[in-house]
C-alpha cells in the first residue's frame, strides 16, 4: 500500500522511499527541505504547515542527523512513527527520546539493549551505502591506501595521531572532503572509528569498490562482514604498526585484495544499500499499522511526555560552553516546565 511519509532529520530515505512507489515530504533544518525548520517544534506546528501543502502523513520516519531535536512532542504524531538512532554512542539523549516513538532503530547493535528497557520496541538496523560508483578496474587504481574524515574532532582524539603513525609506515593518502572520488581510486581504505562502530565510512568504501581495513569492534561487526573474505582482516583499534602491516600483506597480493574488494562491493550494494533500509523500515511501519501500536502511545501520552523532558534535561547538561547556552536554556526550559 502507497503511503504518504514525513521524513524528519537525515534526508537520505527520501529518494529510495520515493522509488518505491510512496509520497515523502522531507523537513529538516538544511534550506532546500520540502519543510524547513529553523528551530525546535511542536507536532501541532508540524502538522499545520503539511495540511496547508495538502499532505496528511501516514507515517513519520526520524532520521538522526547529528543535530539537535526538531520535534518536542513525538508522542503527539497521530500516525506510526519510527526514530532511527545512528550517533547513539556520542548523543545518550537518544534513548529516552526514543521511548516517545512507536518504535526505535539503532545503527549500533551493542547499544540496543538500552533502548529496550521499559518494554521499547528496539530492533538493530545498520547503517548504509548511499551511492556507489562504476567498477573500475582494481589494476587502474592509482591510489594504495586512503583515509577520509574529520581529522580533529573532540570525539576522536585518538585518530589523527593513528593516522600519522601508519603514515609513517606505509604511505597513507589522508585528509578531510569528499570521499567518493579518493575512494573510487583506491585499493584499500582504512577506516578508524570514534567509538568502535560500524559507520557510513565501512559501507561507502566497499560500494565504492575499495577493500576495507577495518578495526576489530562489536556492534554486530561479525554478523554483517567476513575478514579476509569480505574485508580485510581486522587490526586492533589504533594499533597503526599492525594496520600497516595487514595492508603492506595485501598489496603483495593483488588478486587476493582485488576478490576481497569485489566481494565487499557486491555485499555492499546488494544487502545494505540505502534501497535495502528503505525496505525493512517499509515492513515494520506495516507491522506497526497492522497493531495500531500509535493508538497505544497516544493513550499513555503522559508517561513518554516524562521521556521527552528527561532526554532534553539530558541534552540540556550536554551543551557546554557560551556558544550553547541559548539552546542550552530552551531544552533545560522544555525538560522543566
């Protein structure tokens, strides 16, 4: 059944949902949204700006996008609404926020057993491919090892300096921007997380045709490659001598890291692009309607509305600093009132 869908946050569904026959209309805070949203508000405000556009949402799938909280009251949308968590590790607000939603989707497996307390329905869906490019030969590509990302973030401490490290012993073709052509020339991509997770980078790198040297990790790691199948083996986190040493092993080897970086590209493409997401989140928005599980919240609003001011005061004590405080009075302001 076609269905009309408000995509909140990350506006990378959009297309995919689109494709596969459904009305989206996307409102994030980046201008170009079907509904842009400068600022935190409540479902009414939401709902009001969708009926003047004649669009009566079906269902409301949120994408975290690394920014701060668009709605206040999610326990207040009247249809089935999904809350996918993707920077749980650094965001611990999440979790509470998450309770105001039929149901949760977390990028990250170790942490969906937080979600699950109090009876939330909680499932691990990982993280994507957004694009993927020609398969070039592997034997043209001129670039042996790449790295791009952030270089310095306050989260990551720990990778410039592992970066230098491998630098130093095997050449490394790193910096910040864009990924895609840099990874589309690669024979190896090295990834390094900020907190052990499988993120966007893992799925990018083999789409993009590239073998992945990845670091060992939880998170269901085990469950989604196969090292030296796959991927390449795995190095233990930061450990730039070891992670040199897997890569120098496979550019020895040409055909061996050529059938690993093949192998990765086909996984990649046919089980965890963005279509693939779009998908399984398609099947448990039906589930959802089928059990009316929005009838459910909207009759015990009261208690996710403890939900929602917990996760603000948690967002609250979180933004540190004179750039904040504004934001920092709203939510303390929202959590307490």
């Amino acid at each position: 059944m076609d269905m009309n869908i408000l995509s909140l946050g990350l506006q990378v569904l959009n297309a995919p949902l689109r494709a596969l026959g459904h009305a989206v209309m996307g409102a994030d805070h980046v201008a170009d949204a079907d509904l842009p949203l400068e600022h935190p508000v409540v479902w009414q405000r939401i709902e009001r700006a969708l009926r003047s556009a004649g669009f009566v949402p079906d269902a409301v799938i949120y994408t975290d996008n690394g920014n701060l909280p668009f709605l206040l009251d999610p326990y207040a949308i009247p249809c089935p609404a999904v809350y996918y968590s993707i920077d749980t590790y650094c965001n611990p607000w999440h979790v509470p926020y998450a309770h105001t939603f039929d149901m949760v989707c977390v990028a990250q497996k170790d942490f969906v057993p937080l979600f699950r307390e109090d009876g939330q329905d909680a499932r691990w869906l990982p993280l994507f491919c957004m694009l993927h490019g020609e398969d070039r030969p592997f034997a043209e590509r001129r670039v042996p090892v790449s790295f791009v990302g952030t270089l310095g973030h306050r989260n990551n401490p720990d990778r410039k300096p592992f970066l230098e490290r491998f630098d130093a012993l095997l050449p490394l073709d790193f910096h910040s921007g864009d990924f895609r052509p840099v990874f589309a020339d690669s024979k190896i991509v090295l990834n390094q997380t900020a907190f052990s997770e499988i993120n966007f980078r893992c799925f990018e790198a083999m789409a993009l045709g590239a073998a992945l040297l990845m670091e060992k990790c939880g998170n269901g790691m085990d469950e989604l490659f196969r090292p030296g199948e796959n991927i390449l083996p795995t190095y233990t986190r930061n450990n730039a001598a070891e992670a040199a040493r897997i890569a120098s092993i496979y550019l020895k080897r040409p055909q061996a890291l050529a059938e690993i970086a093949a192998n990765g590209r086909q996984l990649a493409i046919s089980r965890h692009d963005v279509t693939s997401r779009a998908r399984s989140l398609l099947e448990m928005i039906d589930g959802l309607r089928k059990a009316k599980k929005h009838c459910q919240r909207l009759g015990a609003a009261q208690s996710h509305r403890v939900h929602a001011r917990v996760a603000f005061g948690m967002l609250a004590a979180e933004l540190d600093g004179e750039k904040w405080r504004p934001y920092r009075d709203f939510f303390l302001h929202i959590a307490t009132r």
